[in-house]
C-alpha cells in the first residue's frame, strides 16, 4: 500500500467513549502515531457492506480514518505528513467510560509506487537494494513493489551470502522492458569466505534469485561496479509464487560434464555432443587445443556441434560456471575420424528436375551398405 491508505472496520462498545487509530513502524511497534482519534462509534464496516463510495481523483476515505504514508515517486497534489517505507502495524483501540480498552492490530506493508508514464525507482527498507524502472516498463498504470529483508529462505550450498535475503512483491510481475536490479554490498563482507577463497574476488559477486519449484538459487546475469560497490541485474519477470533474491558470491567449483557416450569412430568431420552439466554453465570442449563452447540450459542439458581433423582426436571437457569457478577436466576421449568406403552399392539416383538444364543443382543419392552402423 502507499499514499492515502482508507481504513474500514467497526470501533463500538457498550458504553463506549472513544475510538484510536494509530501506526507504528515494524510488527511489535514500542511508539505509536496517533492517525485518527473519535467519539462516535462506528457501528458498521462499510467495506464488508458494500458501501463504499470512491472518488475517481481521490479514492475512498475509511470510515475509521485515512492514513497517509507519503507519496514521493512522482507528482501528487498534496501536502504529506510521512514519508514512510516497509513493514508498519495499525492499531485500532476502542475505550470505554469505565476507561477499560480493547484492540486490534494489522500489519501492513507500505511501498513504493512505479508508474508506466514516468518509470520510478523502488527501494529496501535499508536502502540496500534499489530498483529502478524505465518509462513504459511496466504492464499497468501504477505498480506497486515491495523490496526486504527476509530471513525465510536460506542461502544455497556454495554461495557465500554478501547481503543477505530479500523478498520482492510482487512475485511474477512480468515487464516490457527490463529492469534494474542493483544492490549494495559492504567490502568488509568480501573476507567471510572459507579459507582458501578468502578475500572472495568481486568476479564472484553475482545477483540471485530462488526457482520455487526446483528450490534452488539462479544465478542473473550481473555486472559489478568495484567503484561503486554495487553489484546490478537486469529483470524482465520476478520469480513465481514467492520471490526471493540476494547477493552471493559462489565459490565451489560445478561438476564435471558427463556426455553422453562418445563414439570412438566418427566418418564426419563435424558431430554433436551432448550431455548433463551444472545448469547455466559453459561446457568447454577441447579437441587437441581447439575449443568449442556451449552453455548448459536450465536443466542441464548441453548440446552442441564439435569439429575433428582426419586422424586421431583428443577431447576433453570441463565446466566453467557463471561465477568463473571452472570444474576438474575429464577425458580424454580417443575419437578416430577416418572416411571409410561403403560395404555395398547398389544404385546411384540423381535427384532434382526431371530435364535439367545448363546450371541446375543436382543431389546424387548413392544407395547400398555402410561401413558403420550408425
């Protein structure tokens, strides 16, 4: 939520003398702000009721009070006592003449608004992250984003937590154009690595957000400003279902490719590769000093073409992850390429126009038994 907040319910007692309605930053607030404080009851929630009646300028006003957060992303004709960002809790409390109270409480999120006009820029509540949207990104007029802290997700094995886990709301907005994801980090943080990764180089810095479904951490696309002491990625969809992001630096080495199985007699100079590796890595094919690269899809599936002289081949293979942690090499693979003749033939055709002319291409398809069985 953000701006003019309406806030709907029933405050009545028997004997009722007055009602309060107040705001307090976090989920068990110690100092209370007074929004709204009345002495006529109110006896029905015009919410539950369906009475709610909205201005097409201003919105609605609750009938316990309006709470005003602030409004600072863009433009707005009015004058705001807060400026208020993250988790905060409302409080109704309803005291009798005999001055016996009672209460209740909600807790809110308040944050930032984008709109599609101007773009804008969302922020955590530590000013650690920050997310900053182009004009005509988003697939609404206003958006509201949410950015912090979080400790209900854990830090996946290998990566070495550098600012900790945020949560976005909300999870699975999708964008026209990309976003900018940039966070914060603290060089300091740079030494809490294991020996002997210690001090971790800003290389390994990357920006990562949760799969839901497969419960690990994806690493984005990053780019790091040692300048600037921040570590930025582009988003064009939050994460599903929940959102959780963070800044980690990964450390461990991914392992080894397993291709599928190698022929050791190829009659081609060119044939495909394929095999499981760490997701998103690049495997690095090496033909007797040549290589070839292919990058592992998200479910570790790699495929790729890779090229041999006549004679004999030595290939070997290794993954290198995201982060440039580079696998053990395994291999090498003895490949014979050689053209052998055909056992049999038993027919020649040439296919194309039945009468060609002076220029014409032609396929010959030679039919028989061939040296392989492949």
């Amino acid at each position: 939520m953000r701006a003019n907040v309406p806030v709907f319910g029933v405050a009545d007692a028997p004997e009722f003398k007055n009602y309060r309605l107040e705001f307090g930053q976090g989920k068990d607030p110690d100092q209370w702000t007074t929004i709204k404080v009345s002495s006529v009851p109110q006896r029905e929630d015009p919410w539950a009721a369906g009475k709610v009646k909205r201005n097409p300028n201003w919105g609605a006003q609750g009938n316990l009070g309006t709470w005003e957060t602030g409004l600072t992303g863009y433009a707005y004709a009015q004058k705001w006592k807060h400026d208020l960002l993250g988790v905060h809790t409302i409080r109704l409390v309803v005291e009798d003449r005999k001055g016996r109270t009672a209460e209740a409480r909600v807790v809110v999120d308040v944050s930032d608004v984008i709109t599609n006009l101007q773009g804008g820029k969302a922020n955590s509540e530590d000013a650690l992250v920050t997310m900053a949207a182009p004009a005509n990104a988003i697939t609404s007029a206003f958006l509201l984003v949410s950015i912090r802290r979080t400790d209900e997700a854990k830090v996946g094995e290998g990566l070495v937590d550098v600012s900790g886990v945020y949560e976005w709301q909300p999870p699975g907005a999708e964008f026209m154009k990309p976003v900018t994801l940039t966070f914060k980090y603290d060089p300091k943080r740079l030494q809490v690595a294991p020996e002997p990764q210690r001090p971790i180089t800003p290389e390994k810095l990357g920006v990562y957000a949760l799969d839901q479904v497969t419960q690990c951490w994806q690493r984005m696309p990053s780019k790091v400003d040692e300048t600037a002491q921040t570590v930025a990625a582009e988003l064009r969809k939050a994460p599903m279902y929940r959102a959780f992001l963070g800044l980690f630096a990964d450390i461990q080495a991914p392992e080894p490719p397993k291709p599928s199985e190698i022929a050791p007699l190829i009659q081609s100079r060119t044939f495909i590769l394929r095999g499981q590796a760490e997701p998103v890595a690049t495997v690095v094919t090496a033909v007797d000093g040549a290589e070839f690269k292919v990058v592992a899809t998200e479910r570790g599936e790699f495929r790729g073409p890779v090229t041999l002289r006549p004679g004999q081949n030595h290939l070997t293979l290794r993954a290198v992850d995201p982060a440039g942690n580079a696998s053990p090499t395994v291999g090498p693979y003895v490949i014979e390429m050689a053209y052998k003749h055909p056992k049999k033939a038993t027919g020649l055709k040439f296919l194309g126009a039945t009468m060609p002319t002076r220029g014409d291409r032609l396929v010959i398809q030679l039919d028989g038994e061939d040296t392989s069985p492949d």
